[in-house]
C-alpha cells in the first residue's frame, strides 16, 4: 500500500482526504497540517522518508517543496481554474444580497494563466478590481496589508485571498473577505489523476529490465595478451566491477561469453542507478582498454527485455559515439543514455498515412522517427543533410539519399538555399512535413 502525505491548512487537508479516499481505498493518505505555508519545507524533508508520494493543496506549497531535493515525480498539487474565483463572487454576493462592485485579489505568478484568463472576464462585470500578483516566497503581512489597506481606505468593499491565513486574519478585523480554493469537481480529479499515475509508475518500476554489457573486439583483445593468465585475471577484474553493480541494482548476472555480460533487474533499480552504470563501464574500459558498450531492454517478461537489450546493444555497434542504448516496452528507443545528447524516438508508428508512404519511399520507421527527434529536440524550423550526418553519426551521402526519399513520398520539402563561404552550389535547406 502507497503512502500519500497531503499538505496544507487544515480545512483543505481534510476535504482532500475525505474525496480521496471515495476515489481510492487502496492507498494510504496521511495528513500533514501547516499554520503557514513556509512550514512545508520542513514537514516534506523531515517525512519523506514515511511517506512514498507528496500531494499539495495548492501550488504555493508545492512550489515551495520543488525547491528542495526530493524527486519532482514524488509531488503533485491540486490545481484550481477560474471556476474556483466565480465559486466564490457567487457565493458572497448571494450572501450580502447584492453583487460585488469594488474588490481586492490575489493570486500567485504561477499557473497564473488560467487565473489571470478568469479575472480579465470579472474585471468587465465589477466597478474597481485590484489585483496583487505574488510568488511563493511572499510574507502572507504583505498580502494582508495589501487588501486591509484599500479596505481602510474605503476603495474595496470585499477581498478574495488564495491564504487561508490571511483570510482568517482580514475576518477578524472586520474585513469580507473569501479564501479562493479549488472546487470539489477540481479536487476529485486531481486526485483520480494522480493516483493512476501512482499506479502506472509501480507498473512500470517493476517491469523486468535487461542491462547487455560489451567489450568490444574482444577477440582482438585476447590475441593481443602475451600471457595467458593475463587475460583471465582481467576477466575476474570485470566480474568484480560487474558484482558490484549487481548488488546496487539487485540484479543478477549472467556471463555469456566472449566479452559480454547480462544482468537482470527491475526497471525502476535499473533506470535509478544509470549514472552508476557509465561510472562501471568507465572503469571497465580502461582496465580493459576497449571500449564497452550497454544495451539496457524493459519489458513485462524475461524473454522480451532480454530480445529489447540484444536489439537495443546492436544499434550502438553501428554508431562509435553511442555507449548505452534503452529500448522500453513500448518501442521507444533512447540513445546516448544519461548524456547530454541523449535522443528518444520510437520505432513503431501508427499513422497508417505516414506508414504507406515511408514503405512508398523505402524508408524505415526508425530513420524517419530518429529525424523527426532530432528535429524536435534541436528546434530546428529547417535543417541540411549535412546537419543530419553530423548529429545522427551518419554519412552525408546517406543522409541525402534518406531525405530525397522523404521529399518524394511528402514527408519532408525543400524549404530554401544556404549559400556556402566558398565557391560551390548552394546548399539546399529542408523541412520535414508534418
């Protein structure tokens, strides 16, 4: 059973739990009440470690506890719209009998879209409105100050506060005022969504997972050892620094022969400990002086996400520059793994439009995917094949003949000329059609 801590003032933490548990019964959802929203830091680093997930009543605490170092896949906060400001001018102007003219609002700078959005629209209905932007780190003094202040001045005649603490504060000195919170309907699905995502991660982190170790040329390697028994104590080297990743993955290993090596483990030991992996294969190439490559396959069974890491460590023969490939369960490949230049693409498509076409130009999914990713990735309006072969570790002449063949069945154009430095044809700029 998970454990959810939800934070926030104590009216709001209750209701979230109440709704809550109607939607899931499965998990455990455990109050964590604060005066002051600056507490929440020290409540999220103090009980993190009895509490599996973090779920906010709003976006000032959970921007507050993004701010420390606890994983931003742990936190989730309930997110209200505009609904939740005409909630409350319906609700007080039917209490005071006549409709709010003069009003004083805050709201925090972000999401302040669709706040902002909900304002515009009551700003054309009431005589004066006053709005307060602010950020997370504001002093809740300044906000009270901000609406008492048009109150004793007489320029208000009701204010709207998304802190509890300041509506209760501008109550007792006399102040109308109506502490802004999401709706029920805002709430429950906040809730329903991150609760299924809480059970999708548990899924996924428990899939089976394939890491397919390498040395390259292997062969070449053994040929080159003078002394026999040089070659086997090197050997006993690798399955030391390999021991050592099995027992912080959990995994177990399996020496397959002539330089490679499988471990198996669980998706979510393996995906938490990538760094540590490089860190082995690292070490590994220099003990060895050859290079060592990493094929990493998820999948819900042994035989799939060892067939994921057989597939995934032949794509980084092929490339140089690429040490670790991943290949998940859905066809999502992921090369450069952990680096900078890390690029995701699929090599499955469903678009029976596009997959007509790539078999009409001769081109393979994964060609035009991996394109397509890079596109998207380096923001590119345009591109030459040029850029191409350099970034996707290929030859020129192949990058050309791949994009003419696009640009014949439709899925990329001709979109100008880069005139070069040097005398020579100018060199033709495309854009891939979507």
């Amino acid at each position: 059973m998970y454990k959810i801590g939800v934070v926030g003032p104590v009216k709001s933490v209750e209701r979230i739990i109440e709704l809550a548990y109607e939607i899931e019964q499965d998990m455990e959802f455990i109050p964590y009440i604060y005066s002051f929203a600056t507490e929440t830091k020290n409540i999220v680093e103090t009980h993190n470690q009895d509490v599996d997930f973090w779920l906010f009543s709003g976006y000032i605490p959970y921007k507050i506890a993004s701010q420390t170092k606890i994983s931003q896949d742990k936190l989730a906060h309930i997110i209200f719209s505009e609904s939740a400001v005409y909630k409350g001018f319906l609700e007080q102007s039917y209490k005071m009998k006549k409709f709010i003219e003069s009003v004083s609002i805050d709201f925090i700078s972000s999401p302040a879209q669709m706040v902002s959005e909900g304002l515009t629209e009551i700003e054309k209905n009431v005589k004066k409105m006053y709005v307060k932007e602010f950020d997370a780190a504001i002093d809740p003094k300044e906000l009270f100050d901000f609406h008492y202040e048009l109150w004793q001045e007489g320029k208000i005649d009701f204010a709207f506060t998304c802190y509890p603490s300041v509506d209760e504060e501008l109550k007792k000195m006399g102040v109308p005022s109506y502490w802004v919170s999401p709706t029920k309907t805002e709430i429950y699905h906040t809730v329903q969504l991150f609760t299924e995502k809480i059970k999708t991660s548990y899924y996924k982190e428990t899939q089976i997972g394939a890491v397919m170790l390498e040395i390259k040329d292997f062969d070449s390697l053994k040929e080159r050892m003078k002394q026999g028994y040089r070659i086997q104590y090197l050997e006993l080297r690798v399955k030391e620094n390999l021991l050592q990743l099995c027992e912080q993955i959990d995994g177990s290993l399996i020496e397959e022969g002539n330089g490679r090596y499988t471990i198996f483990s669980t998706r979510g030991a393996i995906e938490g400990q990538i760094h540590f992996i490089k860190e082995k294969m690292y070490q590994l190439s220099i003990e060895m002086e050859a290079k060592v490559t990493a094929g990493i396959g998820f999948a819900q069974t042994v035989f799939n996400a060892e067939l994921n890491a057989h597939r995934a460590l032949r794509q980084t023969k092929g490339n140089e520059s690429i040490d670790i490939v991943m290949i998940q369960d859905d066809g999502t490949i992921i090369e450069s793994v952990g680096n900078s230049e890390e690029l995701t693409y699929s090599y499955r498509a469903d678009d029976p439009n596009i997959l007509e076409k790539l078999k009409k130009g001769n081109v393979s999914i994964k060609a035009y995917t991996r394109i397509q990713a890079l596109v998207q990735k380096m923001s590119w309006k345009h591109f030459t094949t040029k850029d191409l072969a350099s970034q996707l570790q290929m030859s020129e002449r192949n990058a050309q003949r791949i994009v003419a063949d696009l640009c014949s069945v439709g899925l990329a154009e001709i979109c100008g000329e880069e005139l070069q430095h040097t005398r020579g044809r100018p060199i033709k700029m495309y854009q891939l059609v979507m």
